[in-house]
C-alpha cells in the first residue's frame, strides 16, 4: 500500500511539472504566499471577525484553531514524520519559490486553510465558508504545483486541518461557550 501512495504521489510530481505555464505559475505563488504562516486566513477571517459582533466568537475559535493546528502539525507531526520534500529533488532554477527547509508531512499551508475553511463551515453562513473552502483547495493545490509537497502531504494537511478545526469548533461550543 505504501509503494502504491509513493508511485501516485511520484507521477503527481511529475504531470505538476508538465503543466506549468507562466500565468499560472504566478497565480499558484501568490496563493502559496498567501497561505504562508496562514496570512490569508489572519488577515481576511480572523482579524475581520473580531471586528464585527456577529462573528467575534467565530474569531476566537479560528485563533485557537490555528494554533492547535500548528503546534500539531508543524512542531509535533512534521518532526516525528521527518519526510523529504519532492523539491529536494528538483533543481534551484526549476523552482518557482525559494525551497523549503522543514519536513514535508504533512502539508502545512493545507492544514491551516483546511482548519480555518472547517471553523467557517462550523459557524457561518455560505457566503463566508464557500469561498473559504475554494480558497483552502488553491492554497493546497498550489504546494502540488510549486512541487513543494506530495500529494500524500497535502491530503494529509487537509484531513489534519479537517479534525483540528471540528476538535476545536465543538469544544468551544459544548465547553467555553455553553
């Protein structure tokens, strides 16, 4: 079963190369960037949900979420995984974005979209989670196609991002909230 993931993941890589095209290759850097240290999320959810009465509690969750997640993911997971990066692989001047240092499993940039697109999908109307969701998938779509993680990554991102978002969204509503 693992061979099966490492050859799907192996071919992803390779059809992620065959597909790049210039306009393309921006639009994926800018949703990398913007999914980096979940900016996208702090700046166009959080920050905006403490704002506004309605949405104050969803801010709250979504900040303790994204920390859950990245103490999870990113200091707990990735190091205990310690995969390999298919960009370690790849030459300096295929690269699109500056290669990155840590681990590969799993996909941070998926977790944290997925658990913010999960507390939205938790708490607030269709308006707000619909795009988030679409957003998240970009994020994650794009780590594919700079070649920055492996499919297994990001699926894994997501699943994580999925259960730390609902963990979370659920202890404040029967806990802190009750």
């Amino acid at each position: 079963m693992l061979q099966r993931l490492r050859r799907i993941d192996a071919k992803i890589v390779q059809r992620m190369s065959a597909i790049h095209r210039p306009a393309l290759d921006r639009l994926m850097v800018f949703f990398t960037y913007s999914g980096t240290g979940a900016i996208i999320w702090w700046l166009g959810f959080v920050i905006p949900f403490f704002f506004t009465k309605r949405f104050r509690g969803v801010g709250m969750i979504m900040t303790t979420a994204l920390v859950f997640n990245f103490l999870i993911g990113e200091i707990i997971i990735k190091k205990l995984v310690g995969r390999v990066r298919p960009s370690d692989s790849i030459s300096d001047d295929d690269m699109k974005i500056n290669k990155p240092k840590d681990h590969s499993f799993p996909s941070g940039h998926s977790a944290s979209s997925f658990c913010a697109f999960t507390v939205t999908a938790w708490c607030c109307p269709v308006w707000i989670w619909a795009p988030a969701l679409v957003l998240a998938c970009c994020i994650a779509f794009s780590r594919m196609y700079l070649r920055v993680h492996y499919f297994t990554d990001v699926i894994g991102g997501a699943l994580l991002g999925i259960i730390d978002g609902s963990l979370v969204t659920l202890f404040f509503r029967y806990v802190v909230f009750k």
